[in-house]
C-alpha cells in the first residue's frame, strides 16, 4: 500500500499553530523498536509484500480497464486524495468505509501517511502510514506500515474486523522532543512503539488518500471511505492545525468530494484562533 506519489516534500513553510492534544506525553523509557510484529492471520503480508515499490511518474495504466489512469503513479493503481500544502510533524483523521469494498483483486485502502519514494537517507525509500485496507474476501481491518531506509517495507495489523460505519481516528505523528522519531495512533491510544525514520524532521509533507491496486487484472475495485477531522501537526508531539490540500491526487473511476467540516475548533486560551478541520470522501464513480 506504499506507492506513494512522487511530489516534491521538501518546502518548509510552517502551519500555524492552533491546538496541542499531545503536547506533554511522557516518553521517558522508551526505546526505539526495530518494528518486529506479528503478522495479520489471514497473511495479510503476503498479499502486499509488492505494496514497497514506491510510485512511478505518469507510468500508463492497462488501457482495458476503466479505471487508473495512471496519472498519479504505476500501472494498476488508481487514487483519490490529497497531499498538504506544507511540511508538517504529522497528520491525523478520522477514516470510515462508508460501504464495503469491493476487491476482486489486489487491494484497496484509505490512509494518511508521511514519506515516499528517493526522500530518506542517500535519495532511500522511506514512509509510514496507517488506514483502513481490504483484501480480496477479507472484512477491513486497520493497518499501518513503514519502510525504513534500506529495509523493507513492514506490515502491521493493529485492528481486524473493521465494520462499514466504524470510524477510527488515527494518526502518524512524530514524537515530542525526539526528533526523526514516531508513532501511530489509534483511536487515542499509541499502536506502535517509536519508529525511527533518519532524516526525517522537518521535510515531508504529510498525505491523505484513498487506493485501489488491481493486482496487475484488469478490474476496477470499488470504495466509499471518509475522511474527517483532517489535520497536520505543527510541532512534534501535536500541535494541530486545518489540513490545507495542496496536490490533489484524482485518477480516472474515482472522485474526491469535500465536505462541511463542521465547526470551528477553537483553543483554551483567550484570543486563540479557531480553524476547521477538513474533511472529504474518496469514492469510486
């Protein structure tokens, strides 16, 4: 589920910063892991283990299927999403499959997520990302996953058995006072243990999106996911500021439609501004 976009990750302009819920946290004690897990039950690894190849530019998709364009990355993938317009900590939402999708091949997700392809260490590959996926007859289920530079990618399961309509709010943050280093959040809680990701502070751009890899068939799978509560962190450890779309990744089946996000969120303090989280659906047509 890696193929990320190649997009330029390295403009420094600073979101403002509007709200702090994990400034604070206590990391005293804690060591960076090497990400060693156990696998999903249904070998959920072997299924994605081609997931690592990172996205070519403008590589054409089968011209016999109707969707995947190609205009966004490898033959066979298609997405529906949006990258920030500034380098930030991290990035969060609130991700729900309105509908069950349909996976005749390969695999669909929706994830936020940070790194790509050539940005770690000596142009190295190297991400993390966390979203709801779905796999050929398997029910969704909450993943997240790293490329390390010089390694390969890692496949983590952290909630099986996601039904349509349950939202889980997750996150990919780096973590306060520890530069390079990060973690993924599930519903308010800590999945992993810190990740370390060299080189990593203060150069990418963070991503959300919806997408569909048609297992090299010509099959369009489909999705209905949202996003909501979209937003950057400012900071390390939190932070938070509006999501604010920058490249829009939109291929040929699949649309993206942003939605009312609700009230302002506002902080404690006297005089603090008020932003808007952003929200959006990435939907097959």
């Amino acid at each position: 589920m890696a193929r990320f976009p190649i997009v330029d990750y390295r403009q420094h302009e600073a979101p403002t910063i509007v709200d702090t819920p994990f400034e604070g946290l206590s990391l005293e004690g804690r060591q960076a892991d090497h990400l060693i897990v156990k696998l999903a039950a249904f070998v959920a690894a072997a299924a994605l283990a081609v997931l690592g190849t990172a996205l070519t530019s403008r590589a054409s998709a089968s011209p016999r299927a109707g969707c995947g364009s190609g205009a966004n990355g490898s033959s066979g993938y298609a997405y529906a999403g949006q990258q920030a317009n500034a380098v930030a900590h991290g990035v969060r939402a609130t991700i729900t499959a309105l509908a069950l999708p349909t996976v005749t091949a390969g695999h669909v997700a929706a994830w936020i997520g940070v790194g790509g392809k050539g940005v770690g260490p000596g142009g190295a590959d190297q991400w993390l990302q966390t979203g709801i996926a779905a796999l050929p007859g398997g029910t969704p289920l909450v993943y997240a996953e790293v490329q390390r530079a010089g390694s390969s990618p890692t496949f983590l399961s952290l909630r099986e058995k996601v039904d349509v309509g349950e939202p889980h709010g997750l996150a990919v943050l780096e973590m306060h006072g520890r530069p390079n280093y990060w973690r993924v959040w599930v519903d308010g809680t800590p999945a992993t243990g810190p990740i370390h990701l060299a080189g990593s502070n203060g150069g990418w751009k963070p991503m959300a999106t919806a997408e569909s890899w048609n297992g090299g068939r010509s099959v369009c799978n489909t999705f209905s996911f949202r996003f909501e509560q979209v937003g950057v962190a400012a900071a390390l450890g939190g932070s938070w500021a509006a999501f604010k779309p920058g490249y829009r990744f939109l291929d040929r089946g699949y649309r993206v439609r942003t939605l009312h996000s609700g009230p302002a969120f506002k902080r404690a303090a006297a005089g603090a501004a008020a932003f808007r989280p952003y929200a959006f659906d990435a939907q097959s047509i």
